[in-house]
C-alpha cells in the first residue's frame, strides 16, 4: 500500500514547491483536499488523520492547530514552520548533521524541518562546535544573502511588480532589530551559549541562497578539514575544495537543486565559510522531501535534484 501524504498549506510558496516535487511519484498517494475545504476546520481534521505522513506549511499558529487536529497515534508530522524548531519532544530535520540526527528522523512522528537562513548556519557552525575547532562561547556574526522567493507570495508580488519601488534593483538589509526569528533555532541546534549576530540580506533574483559565517582568530584550513571530515559520504551536503569552485561566489549558483555545498575561504589568522543552496531547496521544500523520504525508510534524494 502506497503511503499517503497530505499538504497542509499547499497553496503556500512552500507547500507548492513539495506539492511539485511529489506530484510525479507513482510510490506515494497524494490526498488533495478540495479548494473550497482547505480552510474548513473539520475536513482538514480528516485529512490529517487520514495522512502517514503530513507537511504543514502554515504560519506557527496555524502549524500548532493542525497538529492540535491529529488524533491518532499513527499520522507523522513534518512542520515547515518555525513552530517546533526548538522543541525537545520534536526532532531536528537536518539528517547530515550526525547519524544520531539521521536515526531520529528516520523514527520520527514529529519532525521540524529547518529554517532556510538557520539552514546554512548550523550546516557550517554545527560541525566546527562538535568538533571543538570553535567553542560553544564564539562570538559567531553571519550575514546571508537569499532570493526574494524566501519571503513567500507578498515578497514575490512585490519584487516583480512592474511598479515596484526601483529601490529593489539593489540588495535590501533587513531584520535590524538583530532578532531574526531563525535565530533561537540557530543558537538551540548548534548548543550555542549565545546567539550570533546575524544580518539577513534579500537580493533581486528568485531563488537561491549564500550564508556565510564569519571566523575571526581561526585556521582557515582547520575549517576546512573539519568539514571535509563531518560530510564526508554525504550526497546532499558537501564541502568545495578550499577556496571554493572558482575565485567568486554566486548566491544563486544552485537555485532548482536540492543539495547544499560549503565553500571554506580564509588563511591562518581567519575564516569564512559560505553555505550554498537554494532556499526554496536545502533550505526548505527540498529538506522536507528528503525527511519524509527517510522516514519512510527509501533513498534520500528520491525525487530530489541534487
């Protein structure tokens, strides 16, 4: 019997983005609720419950209602919103971190996918800490630039309007109050002791993301050779050689894939280390078909493009 998932939120720039990703797959059943329904509080009761396996893809409200909903001991959760990421009783859905974070997944019912900011953060930051190449006390700051789809529908409506405020043509700073809702996540997954300093910054192009981490004091190769050894045989996550592909990064470089790379740049005396992907991939749609995927105990990257 093939499992069936249900969308909570498929209309949303997430849930469109999983909804694509699984609408060619013969080896799921995919449970659409009628249009007119989506907002009726008892259909979706019944569809939830009727899932193996659920995205949310609501606002955190929403998201801790629809979980509110599910009645039953068998319906798995994989939440998109920033409802449970710091939440002990649910697990953190980000495989490559350890094989302890892969196992938990895998025997998951309630899986917090990662923000796509907290994303290339804690792919770079997470390893560097476990290791000890950095401690858990580092004054972190980290700046990352992502395409104006990371906004959702408002976001997009407005960078492509054709009378758009030409300010946009420019990259645009945000989140100056220094608190960034993926910040708690960051400083929670990483075992920080306080959280970064984080600059999040929103360029005029669709999709596709580049954070990068700033490392005062560290040996750039140590960096590397950390990272190189934490992602070693992993095919969603892995490490550029150091100084990266070619001598300039792209922030847009692997918009439409899936995977995520680590580009280690620096010398003896500091480091930056620059997670690339695509926020509407690694850094979230994309992330959540890989933990559905392994919960459901089948290939990683099936339906993925990595």
């Amino acid at each position: 019997m093939k499992p069936k998932i249900y969308i909570d939120g498929r209309e949303g720039t997430t849930g469109l983005q999983i909804y694509e990703r699984l609408g060619g797959r013969d080896d799921l059943e995919l449970l659409l609720i009628d249009e007119d329904k989506r907002k009726d509080t008892e259909e979706r009761r019944r569809f939830l419950n009727a899932a193996d396996i659920v995205f949310l893809c609501l606002p955190d409200a929403a998201a801790r209602d629809a979980v509110s909903l599910i009645e039953n001991e068998t319906t798995r959760v994989i939440d998109a919103s920033t409802a449970h990421r710091t939440e002990p009783d649910w697990d953190y859905g980000f495989a490559e971190l350890s094989k302890a974070h892969r196992a938990a997944i895998a025997a998951s019912k309630r899986v917090a996918n990662p923000g796509c900011h907290a994303s290339g953060f804690i792919s770079s930051v997470y390893p560097l800490v476990a290791r000890e190449v950095v401690p858990a006390d580092f004054a972190f700051t980290c700046s990352s630039l992502t395409g104006y789809s990371g906004g959702g529908k408002k976001m997009i409506a407005e960078y492509e309007d054709e009378n758009r405020d030409p300010r946009h043509a420019s990259e645009r700073i945000y989140g100056l109050n220094l608190q960034h809702k993926h910040l708690p996540e960051m400083e929670y997954v990483c075992g920080l002791t306080q959280p970064p300093v984080f600059v999040p910054v929103v360029g005029d192009f669709y999709k596709g993301m580049a954070t990068t981490v700033m490392l005062p004091s560290v040996d750039a190769r140590r960096v590397q050779e950390a990272l190189e050894a934490h992602y070693e045989g992993q095919r969603l996550v892995t490490v550029a050689p150091f100084g990266g592909d070619e001598p300039v990064i792209y922030a847009n470089a692997l918009a439409g894939k899936d995977s995520l790379r680590l580009i280690v740049c620096g010398h003896a005396r500091q480091a930056i280390v620059t997670a690339l992907f695509d926020n509407l991939g690694k850094g979230a749609s994309g992330a959540a078909v890989q933990n559905m995927n392994i919960m459901l105990g089948l290939d990683e990257a099936t339906g993925l493009t990595v």
